[in-house]
C-alpha cells in the first residue's frame, strides 16, 4: 500500500511508533524513524533489520523542540531520498499529577514535545510537500482528546490542541494537496501499560465494549490506511481507534 513512499516516524523507536514504522516497512515504504537519543534510535533500526534485512529503515535523533534540528534533519532526508511522502507526529510524553501539585515546567514539558514539536515538524515537511505538490501529515492524538482524563490535564490539553492543528492545517493544507489527519488511540498495550498492576488493569478493560486493550498493531493499521491512496479524500479527520472505550 506504501510502496516508493518515503515516511518520517517520531518516537519511532517503540511502543506505537516502532508498530507504524514496521507496518510501513512491511508495506513497501523507506521509513527514517525518529527517537530522542541515537542508542535507542541506534537499537530500533538494527531490531527492524534484524526482523527483516531488505527493510529500508534508518534512524535519526533530531531535538524536536529545535525548529533549525528539524529543519536540518528533515531536510537532509529530502536530500537522501529526494521527497518526503509521509510524516508521522507520534513522539509524546504524559503525566498523572494534579493541579494541586502540578509544576507549571512540567506542564510546559508535555507541551513542548506533544504540541510545540508536531508544529516544528509539520511546518518544515509542509514547505517539503508543498514544493513537491503534495504529501500526508499524521498526528497521534488521544482518545483523552475527546473526553479529558481525571488527573493529569496537561496531557489531554496537549491531545486537544493536537486535533486543533490537524484540523486547522487539513483546511489550510488541502489546496497544496497535502493530507492532514490524526489518529486516537484508546488504552494500548505498550510498555507503560504492560506495567500496570492487574488491579488497574481489569477494571479498565471492563469499561471497553470490546473487551481488551488496544494493541499496537491495531493503531498502526489506521495509521497506514490514512497514509495510503486509500484515504485519498480523507483529511481533516481524528480516528478514534479505542474499541469504544469512554473512560
Ligand atoms: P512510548 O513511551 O512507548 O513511546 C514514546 C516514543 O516517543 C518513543 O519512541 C520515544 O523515543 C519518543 N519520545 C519520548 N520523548 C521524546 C522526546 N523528548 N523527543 C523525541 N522523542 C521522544 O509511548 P506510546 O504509548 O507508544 O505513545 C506513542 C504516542 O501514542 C504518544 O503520542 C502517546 O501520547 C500516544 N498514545 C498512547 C496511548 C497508550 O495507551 N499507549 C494512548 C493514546 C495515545
């Protein structure tokens, strides 16, 4: 479904990212992952090779808060592989804290990487897609996007604006034939939730209708419809993928 395309993969190095980047891979794409440091980036790329050693798959560790990093970056895989088809904004963090205690730098932290850096990385591959006349921006969202979460209101305040710049830039972006859309996930079974205790875990698979967590896979798989030709009217649009989950 991806074959020739060329896609960028943040926080690429794990969790829902590494499943994207895999099903990208598996799907004919040449995909340049993005983590925050060049071991763990260094780690993802050989795990993938050593999966499958005809992927095309490399790494990089640009600072995503850094405009000129991405810019250089970004760039510079235009140079490589001379077009950039695909972007995929999924690097995040999150937090639990209260208001009551919650420090305002921390707040600040959330917002850097979760809103700050999909604005950096979307403006420097939408002057890239524009100048080749077309491309696809993806984000992931939450599913705390829709309906906030009880603690912790940094990370849904970042989700929401997330879906606020993939809205905002599927309407200004359309005319240059770019693609904007986002995906939320629902509980997905990645490091932090294969940690949780059984006691947290089983009450909240009872909220889900259909009876489990989300697993990777099952949000890449809506990552690659929404990159191929088959979401070629599709934009502007926030996926919840969270087996109607409502919590
Ligand atoms: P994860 O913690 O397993 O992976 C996060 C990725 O982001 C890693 O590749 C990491 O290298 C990267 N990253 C972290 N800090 C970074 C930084 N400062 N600079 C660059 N990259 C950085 O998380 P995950 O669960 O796979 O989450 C991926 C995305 O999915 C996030 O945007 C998250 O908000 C979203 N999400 C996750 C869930 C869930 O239940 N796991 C649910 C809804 C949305």
């Amino acid at each position: 479904m991806l074959k020739g395309k060329v896609a960028i993969v943040t926080g690429g190095t794990r969790g829902i990212g590494i499943a994207i980047v895999r099903k990208y891979l598996d799907n004919g794409a040449t995909v340049v992952l993005c983590g925050s440091r060049k071991e763990t980036v260094d780690k993802a790329v050989e795990t993938l090779r050593g999966e499958n050693p005809e992927y095309n798959v490399e790494g990089i560790w640009p600072n995503l808060s850094s405009i000129e990093e991405v810019k250089e970056a970004f760039e510079n895989v235009k140079k490589t592989y001379g077009k950039i088809d695909i972007l995929v904004n999924n690097a995040g963090i999150s937090a639990r804290d209260s208001i009551y205690d919650y420090k305002a730098e921390d707040f600040s932290k959330i917002m850097d990487l979760n809103v700050n850096a999909v604005f950096n990385c979307s403006q420097v591959v939408a002057l890239i897609m524009k100048k080749q006349q077309g491309g696809v921006i993806l984000n992931t969202s939450s599913m705390v996007s829709i309906y906030g979460q009880p603690s912790g209101c940094g990370y849904p305040t970042s989700k929401f604006a997330v879906n606020g710049l993939t809205k905002s830039l599927a309407r200004e972006l359309g005319k240059d034939n770019i693609r904007v859309n986002a995906v939320a996930p629902g509980v997905t079974n990645t490091d932090m939730v294969k940690n949780l205790p059984d006691e947290i875990i089983k009450p909240l698979i009872s909220t889900i209708p259909l009876g489990r967590v989300g697993e990777p896979e099952d949000i890449a798989n809506a990552f690659l419809y929404l990159a191929s030709d088959m979401a070629s009217y599709v934009t502007g649009v926030v996926l919840s993928v969270d087996g109607a989950a409502r919590s």
